[in-house]
C-alpha cells in the first residue's frame, strides 16, 4: 500500500493493495492494514535482500536489454528506480558495503546496452573520461545525489578516480594580457568565497592563487589511462599544470576555460560557474554584489578582503581628554574612514551602576527555516489571468543567484540549497502529475536543473526557488547560453520556473512558468530578469 512517492518511484515494481476498492470503507481498511497487518507504505521500508529481488528479477522482467536498447523512456525509468534503490539502503542502518554488487545492473558500452553482473561496471562521474572510453567499458550513469551510495553499495568504480591524466601542450599563443589581469582582480573574491564556504587555511590558500599565471596555447591534449583498460588521447580546451592555467585560443569563451581551470585548480568543480561570473564582473563593486546574492555577510566579506591584501587594523588614536582610549573594530562596518593619524571618536561611556542596559534586550536568534513539504503541499500554477500583483513587490529570498536582501542575507549556503531542492521538488511533482519522466541534473549542471521527456518531446527546466514572492532572478552566464542554445533546437525546449512561497509561514506555494525572455527583461549590465516583462504560460506543458 505505497505512499504517492513510493508509488510515481517504484510503483510499477511492487504487488500493491488497491485500496480504493473497498469503497467507503477503504480509510479503515487503510489503517487496519498499517496498524496490524503492518503493510509497509513507504520505500525506505524495502530490506536489501529484497532490492536484491526487485534488482536481479524484476526490472529484467519489466525492461529486457532489447527495450532498453530501443527506447530512451525505458532507460530513464530503470535510472529512476536505481535511484530510489540507493536512497533506500542509503537511509537504512547497519547496511554492509557492498550489499548489492553482484546484481545484474544495466551498462552501456559503445551502442550496446546490458544487464552486467560478472564484468567491471564504472559509474560515469566525469564526462569527459566517460566518453574517451565508452566502447571499451559498461558504464552507468547517475544523478550526482546517489553516486556515492552506488560506489558503496553497487560496488561501482568511479571512473574520476580511476583516471590517470597527463596534458601535453602544444606551442604557446603568447600571453593574455587582459585574462590575465581579470584573473588578477577576481582573485580576491575566489579567496573570500573559499573561505567563506569551508574551513581554509587562508596563508596557504591565498599563496597559491597568487602564484597563479593564465598561459594560451594553440593546442592541448591530454593522455588518459586507466590501469587494465588502456590508454586515450583527446583535445582539451583548457588544463592545470602546477600554477599555470592553460587555455586553448580559439573561439570558446575564455572566461568560460578559465573559470572551469581555476576550479580545477582548487578542486571545487561545481564553483566554476560561480567564479566564471566573478572573472565577467566590470568593477569591483560588482563582484561584491556576486558574493552578496550568495549569502556572503558584508562585513566578512570587508574582514576577508582585508586578510587577503594583508592590511594591518589600525591602531587606536591616543586617549582623549576623558582618559579613555578608543578602541576600533577590527573590520568597519559602513563607517567613514578616518584620515590616517587623526583620532577616532571615543567609545561611549558605561552605563552608571544599577542602570541596566541601555541597548535593549539582545536580538533574538533568527528562527529555523521550515519549508513545506514539496510531496504532499498544494502549489498553483500562475497564469497570465492571475492578477498583476500576484508575486508581491520584492526580491524576497530568490536562491541559485537570485537577488536576496533583508532576512535573505541571514542565511547559510546549505539553507539556500535547501530552498532551492524544495522547489525543485515542486517542480518535478508538478511534470510527474503531467505524465513527464523527469531526471534531476546534478547540482553544478550547466543550463537547467529538470530534464523531463515525453513522447519524443525533451524539457530542459531551470529553476529558480523563494521562500515568499520575487519578480527578480537572475540567470547565471551558462543558464542563459542553454536558453540560447536550446532556441535553435526543435526536440528540446527550455523554460524557467519560478517557484514562490515554499516556506511554511508563506501563502500557498506557486509556479510560474517562462518559455521565451525578451530583451527587455533584463536589466542592464546584468543577467537578472525581471519576470514583469515575461508572459506567463497558461497552462503546464
């Protein structure tokens, strides 16, 4: 008797009591069944010996390897409950490794597609090597959520760890005076971010990017070898080698290589897109406004900047007349700065013995964010008849790089991920409910975040989630190319949606749906869209 997720997940895989044919009765026929018979409703009550089943006889049965073969709708159905496979286990205690690795697994080599069991299967985690040797390996793919649970528990080798590079570059193009100097001025703003996100030990940290030089080449190839397979030669826009970052000239984006390079560099491939933007960034100013729309708090961004330029606090002034020596903050907050020698103003005095306080009470720690539950919480769909006010008037808590302000700015980066899983769960709900197969890409993906397909038809959904209303998002340089890019195509078709109110204080969650951005919506200099200027789509696809 499965619960709607365990249903639209595994559904078709499991005997199920169809309880609405006990008529009138089928509530307490429901509670009979969970309470005595302990019928099970949810997928994470499904043992591993029992996946083991539903793995090695089941799907075979309801997919042969000649379904596979032929339909892509078949593959992504068996990815799907792979998926829901490992995210059971995963929640599950006292799981062995390698519960689950001699399952027959669906794999892909060349053209071929088969069920594997006895061979070597290696999960495709890093595209590049994964098609350098797709005829010479079975190779599965999956969504980013569950490859660690596959290496765990399938017994999958990965093929990013696998993997032996050496680059070989050709002749140098000369130096890039202008990358260069671009690399010169984001570098500051990579150091605050890294910092900012994990733990660093900033000496070392801001040495090596300091270290760090852009050299362009006319060529680069790369030699991959994995140990008992062999070896591959490929082309390479772009490389690392010590504290060189190798870009290819040509006519890709420079910025783009650089970007990917640098995040190599520092071993944070999902950031490249983020430090992409930072390298496209006109100003200074500009590059702040990126680490404030991702949370970054304005004065440690100020405390940051200053341990990466290495700028001595100044020192307090002498004492003033009333003997009490004024004491700085180690980074101003939106102070006037003080001509150097002069002496800042004195602290306040004490309040007097028996005053109490003279500020106030302390403020109040921020409360826990609570965000409805995306598989059961109602969500409307906004259409062009809704009324012109509906989303509010604020930018009210936008995440993947939409604008935040005010209580936004409070938030942690895991806080803002969670927003942002939240609504793209709606969003998949949503498509399911229309009939659509949907896969999440994983989360540094460029372009979208949902493909969804049906009838031959592909959706490519990038999607921007809130806690309240906001008329503002703001695309990433790569989201808008594939809005660009998936204009020329016939099969494909890009949309943004944008997802409102998911936290639980807030109205009824909603969606709306965007298929074509004129220029008029977006905003000077920037890549933000002003969803005022965008017509709605009337109804789901």
């Amino acid at each position: 008797m499965p619960d709607g997720t365990t249903r639209k997940a595994i559904g078709e895989l499991l005997p199920v009591i169809e309880i609405d044919r006990f008529g009138e009765q089928k509530e307490q026929v429901a509670a009979w069944l969970r309470e005595v018979v302990r019928v099970r409703t949810s997928v994470e009550q499904i043992k591993p010996e029992e996946w083991r089943t539903i793995l090695s006889e089941r799907i075979p049965s309801v997919v042969s390897e000649e379904k596979a073969l032929a339909d892509q709708k078949d593959r992504d159905r068996i990815k799907r409950w792979y998926t829901a496979c490992l995210e059971s286990v995963s929640v599950q205690d006292n799981i062995p490794r390698n519960a689950l690795n001699n399952v027959p697994l669906l794999c892909r080599k060349g053209d071929g597609w088969k069920y594997i069991t006895d061979e070597t299967r290696w999960l495709s985690d890093d595209n590049e090597v994964a098609e350098a040797f797709e005829s010479d390996i079975w190779q599965m793919s999956l969504p980013e959520g569950p490859r660690k649970a596959a290496r765990k528990y399938f017994g999958l080798k990965p093929l990013s760890r696998s993997v032996r590079t050496e680059l070989v570059p050709g002749q140098s193009g000369g130096h890039d005076d202008e990358l260069q100097s671009g690399l010169r001025k984001a570098l500051p703003y990579v150091f605050v971010w890294r910092s900012f996100k994990s733990r660093q030990d900033s000496v070392k940290l801001r040495s090596e990017l300091e270290k760090l030089q852009v050299c362009i080449l006319n060529d680069l190839r790369a030699k991959l070898t994995i140990e008992g397979v062999g070896c591959k030669e490929i082309k390479k826009d772009w490389g690392v080698k010590n504290h060189t970052l190798l870009i290819v000239a040509g006519e890709g984006s420079r910025e783009s290589f650089l970007a990917q390079a640098l995040a190599d560099f520092l071993d944070a491939t999902s950031d490249a897109e983020f430090y992409e933007n930072l390298l496209r960034c006109g100003s200074d100013d500009d590059r702040r406004k990126k680490l404030l729309s991702n949370n970054v708090p304005p004065d440690e961004i100020d405390r940051l900047l200053r341990e990466y330029r290495e700028e001595p606090v100044e020192p307090p002034g002498p004492e003033d007349e009333s003997g009490v020596v004024p004491v700085l903050e180690p980074v101003p907050r939106k102070q006037p700065e003080q001509p150097r020698g002069s002496v800042p103003p004195p602290a306040p005095s004490p309040p007097p013995p028996g005053s109490g306080p003279s500020l106030g009470p302390p403020p109040s720690p921020p409360s826990p964010l609570r965000l409805k539950d995306p598989r059961t919480a109602p969500i409307d769909l906004a259409t062009d008849e809704s009324a012109p006010g509906a989303h509010g008037e604020s930018g009210g808590g936008g995440t993947r790089g939409g604008p935040t302000g005010g209580e936004d700015s409070q938030l942690s980066h895991d806080e803002k991920l969670e927003i942002e899983r939240c609504g793209s769960c709606f969003a998949k709900r949503k498509l399911e409910e229309n009939g659509w197969d949907v896969e999440e890409m994983p989360h540094f993906n460029p372009g979208f975040d949902l493909k969804a397909t049906k009838d031959g038809q592909e959706l490519r959904i990038e999607v921007k989630s809130h806690r309240g209303p906001s008329l503002v998002v703001e695309l990433t340089i790569r989201e808008y190319k594939e809005y660009v890019a998936c204009e020329k195509l016939s099969a494909v078709t890009w949309q943004l949606w944008n997802v409102e109110n998911v936290e639980t204080a807030a109205p009824t969650a909603q969606v709306t749906c965007y298929e074509k951005i004129p220029e008029e919506a977006f905003q000077v200099g920037q890549l933000s869209v002003d969803l005022r200027q965008c017509r709605r789509l009337t109804e789901l696809p």
